[in-house]
C-alpha cells in the first residue's frame, strides 16, 4: 500500500471513528440506544447462566423501553432464546460456531464487525466468566457468575485452565464495566482477576416468584410420582451430576449414614440433574454405600416441573464445594421448603439466616443439619417462613434493571 493510499485509509478510519462517537453521544442523549448481546449457550438451557440469560432477556424490553436489542446466537440455541422479545433483532450463526474453541475465536475477529455493522452502541456479555473479547469497539458490560476455576481446578484440563486463569482475567480488565452475581464472586474478581473495583457493580440473581411459591404438597406430590417413580417423602438436590464440584458423593455418604442410623426414616434422596464430567464417581457411590434402592436420578427436569419438586420435598439440601450464587437455593425458599446448604463462598449471601449451613466437607455435618430439618418441626417452621421473607429480597426483575443501569452507565463513561 503507497503512502497516499495508507494515508487515506487512515483518515477513513478516523473520521468513522469520530462520526461514531458523536452518534454515541447523540443517541444517548435522546435516551435510546442499540445493544448489542452475546447470547450463546450451547446447553439446551439446562444450565444455571442460560437459566440466566431467559430471566434477564426478557425483561430487558419493559425495562428499557428506548432501547433496541440485537441477540447474536448459535441456531439450536434460538430454540430456547427467541422470547418474542419487542424491538428485537436475532442474528444466528450456524451451530458448529458454538464450539468452545471456535466460540473464543469469534468473539475475537466477528463478533466486533456484527456489532459495527448493526449498529450497535453497547455490548452486554451475560455470560462474562466463559464468553469474552479483548477488543469491541462499542463501550462493553458483562456478568461474571463465579471464578469456580480459582477453586475447583480438578474439573478443567490444561487448556481451559489456561484461557481462564491466563486469558479470561485479562478479558474481564477490559469491560468496560463488570457485573457481579454476588459479594463472593466480587471478591474474587478484584483479588485474583485485579478488576478494578471501581467497574464492579454486585446485582444479584433472582427467583421467579410467580413460578415458585408454597403449594398443595400432596397435589403435587401426586402431580411428580411419574417423574420420580415414586411417592415415598424424600430430601431434593438440583444439581448437575458433576464430580468433585457439586459434592453428590459426599452428600450420598451422609445421607447413607442418616439411613443407617435412623433407620426409621423412609425418605429417598433425590438428585436431579443432567449427567456432567465424573458422573460416574457418583454412581459408584451409590453402589458402594449400597444405596442403589434409596437414591433417584430423574434426570433432568424441565422448568414447569421444578416447582412441584420443590414443594413435594420435605428438604433441600445444597452441599456444592463453590457456587457463584446458587439459584436453586433461592427457588426451593420461594417454595416453601426448608434448606440447608454449604457455608462456603456465595451460598450464606444467598441463605442468609434462613436455614441451616454446614461444612461440604464434613459428612457428619451434612448429615445432622438433614437430621435437624427433617425431625424438629418448630425449627422447619421457623426456616420456611424466614426462607419465604429471604426469596423476596432477590428478584428478576432487580437483575435485568441492574444490566439496563450498568450498560447506560457504560455509554456514558465512554461518550465523555
């Protein structure tokens, strides 16, 4: 390229630059804006961020009624993702896109030029501890929902230790802001990823009232008998089937040991969840304590089934190792079922003083808090109600303002 031609090209490149911000400035200062959203999933939705994802999309239209949306989505994922969202474009990208390592490359190198070419003034990154870029060109806003890599390295290979303690950190340093799911997951972000604290802002995730809420238990255990293949009582765990992260074998071992030292109890434990990396470890726990009879995979369950299960259990209980904010905790308060859980990173934030906690890693502990829940009826009581007053401090509706503050807040940080 002659120096006239790189020279003309430069100034093209300039004066686009300048005509964008004052668009920017523009647009904002009219109230409406185009953003711009990273809407891949590669789940099916089965997974907590794609639950996440539905919950926030779409109440983003009532909440920010200027504002236009542009969905940029693998195509298996519109299945779940087009939400009939008003003043809504979805762009969708052929499935073999959404490959993890693909998936990298083109937030990289694509995902900057669609965001030119729609015009887009913001991008908001709803699933900012996988999917991330190091260049945009539009001011940028994303959620972390935990650094589980930081304490649970066993589940990760090589490579994806590198992209998440190496790479990922360096991504999230470039938001323009951040937005945390909860104070734990904060916490981490400015101690090991050294995000800068002024970008953070904590909004946590929420609980679909409407859809949980206290019930007839035995309409609904009537209701789930064909999911479960049984109508015994029984303690619930969602989760998926993961080892070591999710803890399943060890709460198998305490629950083994409840059965066997109060044989008089008749409830099943109930694991539901998709089968994960090292499922298999679960299964063998299973047979090892001989619990082949007492313990149920269902599987997993759709959404307009959960609430049922919730309601039909006599507990919850929550022994993950680690958990950015651990959204069934808060669904099976808004049901009304009593709750113990892990006291380790975000679970107390979400539990609050409305159940029980103990140590994951202590299968005594386990067992007695299931004892004490499943035995003490004025204690079940007392942790149902504080459990219904705990759901209502967190809200959708909450988590979707959040994103719309923080991505104006963003336009405006840029825009001068």
């Amino acid at each position: 390229m002659c120096l006239r031609a790189r020279w003309r090209w430069a100034c093209r490149r300039g004066s686009r630059g300048i005509a964008r911000g004052l668009n920017l400035k523009r647009r904002h200062r009219s109230g409406m804006m185009r953003i711009g959203i990273s809407a891949f999933a590669g789940d099916g939705g089965k997974s907590g961020i794609s639950q996440y994802m539905i919950n926030v999309l779409k109440r983003l239209p009532e909440l920010a009624p200027n504002d236009e949306f542009v969905l940029f989505m693998a195509e298996s994922d519109r299945a779940f993702l087009d939400l009939g969202m008003p003043r809504t474009q979805i762009v969708c990208t052929p499935d073999w896109v959404a490959h993890p390592l693909v998936n990298i490359f083109w937030h990289q190198f694509r995902l900057p030029r669609l965001l030119r070419s729609h015009g887009c003034d913001c991008v908001f990154m709803p699933a900012g501890n996988r999917r991330l870029a190091w260049y945009y060109g539009v001011p940028s806003v994303g959620t972390v929902h935990d650094l589980s890599q930081l304490h649970l390295p066993a589940k990760y290979d090589a490579f994806r230790m590198f992209y998440v303690l190496r790479v990922l950190p360096r991504f999230m340093r470039r938001l323009t802001r951040v937005l945390s799911v909860s104070e734990s997951t904060r916490k981490d972000l400015i101690e090991y990823a050294r995000v800068d604290p002024a970008r953070i802002r904590v909004v946590h995730n929420g609980a679909d009232l409407a859809r949980y809420r206290p019930g007839d238990r035995e309409q609904a255990r009537a209701r789930i008998v064909s999911v479960l293949g049984t109508d015994a009582p029984y303690i619930l765990y969602i989760a998926r089937l993961e080892h070591p992260g999710k803890n399943h074998v060890r709460l198998i071992g305490a629950f083994a040991a409840l059965k066997r030292a109060h044989p008089e109890l008749e409830h099943k434990l109930v694991l539901v969840g998709s089968r994960w990396n090292g499922a298999e470890a679960i299964d063998a726990a299973v047979a090892a304590h001989g619990m082949q009879d007492e313990v149920v995979f269902p599987g997993f369950v759709p959404n307009e089934s959960l609430c049922d299960l919730y309601v039909a259990a006599d507990l919850f209980v929550f022994p993950s190792l680690y958990e950015g904010f651990g959204i069934p905790v808060l669904e099976a308060m808004a049901a009304g079922t009593p709750v113990c859980a892990s006291n380790t990173s975000s679970i107390p934030e979400v539990v609050g003083d409305a159940g029980l906690l103990f140590d994951p890693a202590n299968e005594d502990e386990i067992a007695q808090a299931m004892l004490r829940l499943l035995t003490d009826d004025a204690l079940r009581a007392e942790c149902v109600q504080r459990g219904l007053r705990q759901a209502k401090r967190f809200s959708w509706e909450a988590a979707a303002k959040g994103v719309v503050e923080l991505c104006h807040e963003a336009v405006r940080a840029c825009a001068g």
